[in-house]
C-alpha cells in the first residue's frame, strides 16, 4: 500500500478483494485473515511491525445466512421479552405509589431512572437490529422479508423508547418534584404510560412465536 500521509500519520482504506487471492473458495469454507503493517524506522531495531488480530469470513449459502439472522433476531427478542416482563413489575410497583406516604418522591424518582435504563436498553436493540440490516445490506439481500421484518421491529422498538416509556420516565420526575412541594396528584398517568409500554412489548414478543 501506499504511504496515505508521506510519512506522517494516517490512516489507509485496505480495499483486499478475496475472490481475486482466493478464487476457489466454496460454500462451507472458512477464511482467516490478519492485516499487517511496518513503519520506516531504520535498522537495527527497526521496521516495527504490528499485525492484527485473526478475522474469520465463513462462507454461506442464502439459506443459511438467513438462518443465521433469524437466530439473531430471535436472541433480540428474547432481550425484548425479559424488558417486557420488567414494565409488568414496574406497572405493579407504580400504579400502587402513595403520595401521601413517605418516600414517595424517592420511590417516583427511582423508578423514572429504571425507565430511562428500560429506554437505553430498548434503543441498544434496535441499534442492534440495524447492524443486522446493514449486514443484509452488504450481502444483497436487504430486499428478502426478513429485512422488512427486522425494519418493522426496530421501528417499534424506538417507537416504545421515545413515546411511552419516555413519557412514563417524564410523569414519575413530574412527581417526584410535586411531593417536595406536597403537590403530588398521583402516578395514574406514570402508570398509564408504562402499562402502554408494556402491552407494546408483549406485542412484540408475540412475534418469536410466529
């Protein structure tokens, strides 16, 4: 390769075509791969050399590599089902808060944080999601179904984070300011919101069974 910054630092796109080096390859095999770089520094202690670590490409069939991102998908739900059973818990623990009994800022405020943690995690999947799109994507086969199923899925999955559980996040911090001033009316809304969460959710879980 050539030297991308005449010597100084830099950085340099590896464009290595492996039906060029490897025309033989098959469905089936495996190809490892590392890539290893040397600077100009004079002998006797020098080039450095740095390799990196060992990639492996597997090569499969349609049929396979599809398989392979349904089981992907398959493990994301099973994340989406835990989530889901969490929002069951919280709506139980949340619809029974007292404003007029103490600790009741402490507990509204508590639970907007798990919210917020419940929000992260569902935007971890469908960032998750959309790494496999790509990938679907990069293989040509971002037209089959299963690439609008995971597009529909992520969609959802933000559509819950930014609507119900943020909303639900937003009423708990609502009431956890209002009891310092003995304002508080209730969590009927924060539990409204996470309730809606929830059912969101299981409609989603049902989905491992389809």
């Amino acid at each position: 390769l050539e030297d991308p910054a005449g010597g100084r630092q830099g950085e340099q796109a590896v464009d290595w075509d492996y039906r060029k080096s490897e025309p033989d390859v098959q469905v089936g095999d495996t190809l490892s791969f590392a890539v290893e770089v040397s600077d100009r520094y004079p002998e006797p202690l020098g080039p450095h050399v740095v390799r990196s670590e060992t990639r492996r490409i597997t090569f499969l069939s349609r049929e396979q590599y599809l398989a392979q991102i349904e089981k992907q998908k398959d493990r994301l739900l099973s994340r989406v089902q835990s989530i889901y059973r969490q929002q069951r818990s919280a709506h139980k623990v949340v619809r029974t808060l007292e404003p007029t009994a103490g600790g009741y800022a402490q507990a509204c405020q508590l639970e907007a944080i798990r919210q917020e943690m419940v929000r992260e995690q569902l935007k971890g999947i469908a960032a998750q999601l959309r790494v496999l799109l790509d990938d679907l994507a990069a293989n040509d086969v971002s037209d089959v179904a299963e690439g609008e199923s995971l597009e529909a899925l992520r969609m959802a999955l933000i559509g819950i984070a930014e609507k119900p559980i943020a909303q639900a996040a937003g009423r708990l911090r609502e009431q956890s300011g209002a009891a310092a001033s003995e304002q508080a009316a209730g969590p009927q809304t924060a539990a409204s919101a996470v309730n809606k969460a929830a059912r969101d959710l299981g409609a989603l879980v049902m989905l491992r069974g389809i």
